[in-house]
C-alpha cells in the first residue's frame, strides 16, 4: 500500500520541544544547548541517519529558534539550484540533504564552512549539516567531506512502531482526544511515517474534529482529507 506524504497545508512549524527525543536524545541536548543563546563554540555538527529519522525537521526547528531570535542564517538543501553568496551577518549554516549535493552545491557548501569557521568579530559562528550516511561514506569531494565529519556527529535512529505509537497516545491523551488502535494503524498505514509528520496529523485531526463535533474516527480522517 502506497504512503501518503502529509502534505496537507499544516500550519504547525517544526520545533525542537515537538520532537520526541526517545534514543535520539544526546542530539537533541546538543541541539537546545547550541539554540539557547549560551555559549558556542564553533565547532560544525552532522546529523545523519535515514529517512523519517527527524533531519530535516530538527535543521528546520534550529532555523526557526535562531529566526525568533533574531538572527540571521544561511540554508542550503538539494533544491537550492542557485545558491546565495556567504553573507557574513549568518550566525550559523544549515546544509540539509547534503548526500544529494550537485558539484555547485558542493562548491557553495564548501565555501560557506570554510567562511563560517572564520569568527566575525570574535564571535563564533555554527555549521549544521544532515545527511542520509555517516561522512566517511558520503560521496562528496573530499575537502567537504572530511569537514563534514570534524566536529560533533550524531546517528540518528527512527523510532520503533511501539515507540511512535505510544507517543501517539500520550499526545492524543494530553489533548483529550480518545484515539483507537484502528484509527493510530490508519495513520501509520496511509501517511508519512515520521514522527514530526504523525504528530502534526494528529495536531490537525483534533481541530477537525472540533469543528465537526465528531468522534475521531477513520471516516472522520477521509472527510478530513476530502475537505482539504
């Protein structure tokens, strides 16, 4: 049966506190540590590990966290086709995917570490990147590849089927929303099975039900779905 990704106009922007930690939780301290506004060291960060793993949500989470601050940042992914110049007020660089790199993002990529590393003012500045392998087996040029994997890295695990469904529950408990087994293997069945994409469902179905005054049902998430 084919997924369905959740891409269902979810308003909700990925945050560290919306993302359960479970055995990823060394990354994530590492994360908030870094966001806090404390002190950091400028040393770069590389998160792998495979898809529905949380990369991309945590990346965009810590942009969101600088962004409230007022801070400016620099983001590449794979589908930055013509990447900006390094603008030297970025207090961090956020490179997403970067196993999916073309040689000009390569090339950018490179330049912004590079860039990044050297402290503006006295003042250091960050480089997080994520990718699908661990550095040394990333197919990426050399010099990148090696500054990929000099700093802090993290293998980050997908969780188990009983670990996301259990976070399901409590989520849907802490709303007062009774959600079955039949509706909970619906969902992890037919969507994205990531964790930040579950969680922003569950966000959206207790809202719809609401408004509807329904029981959350699996007849309630089609009409849901038929009505977006």
């Amino acid at each position: 049966m084919k997924q369905l990704a959740l891409d269902i106009g979810l308003s909700t922007r990925p945050t560290l506190d919306s993302f359960f930690s479970g055995p990823n939780e060394a990354a994530i301290n590492h994360l908030r540590l870094w966001t806090s506004g404390g002190t950091r060291a400028p040393v770069p960060t590389y998160l792998w590990g495979e898809a529905g793993s949380g990369k991309t949500h945590l990346l965009q989470a810590v942009h969101q966290a600088l962004s409230e601050q007022g801070l400016a940042v620099g983001w590449l992914d794979s589908y930055t086709f013509h990447p900006p110049e390094f603008n030297d007020d970025w207090v961090a660089v956020l490179m997403d995917d970067v196993h999916l790199y073309n040689a000009e993002q390569q090339h950018t990529a490179f330049n912004w570490f590079v860039n990044a590393l050297t402290p503006r003012s006295g003042v250091p500045r960050w480089v997080l990147a994520a990718g699908a392998l661990p550095p040394a087996d990333l197919r990426l040029r050399d010099d990148l590849r090696t500054r990929l994997g000099w700093g802090h890295v993290y293998g980050l695990k997908v969780l188990e089927e009983p670990e996301r469904r259990a976070v399901l529950r409590q989520a849907a408990d802490a709303r007062g929303l009774f959600l079955s087994d039949e509706v909970m293997s619906y969902m992890l069945n037919r969507f994205s099975r990531d964790l930040g994409s579950l969680m922003q469902l569950l966000d959206h179905l207790d809202h719809y039900a609401l408004q509807t005054q329904r029981a959350l049902t699996i007849p309630l998430v089609r009409a849901m779905l038929e009505n977006e």
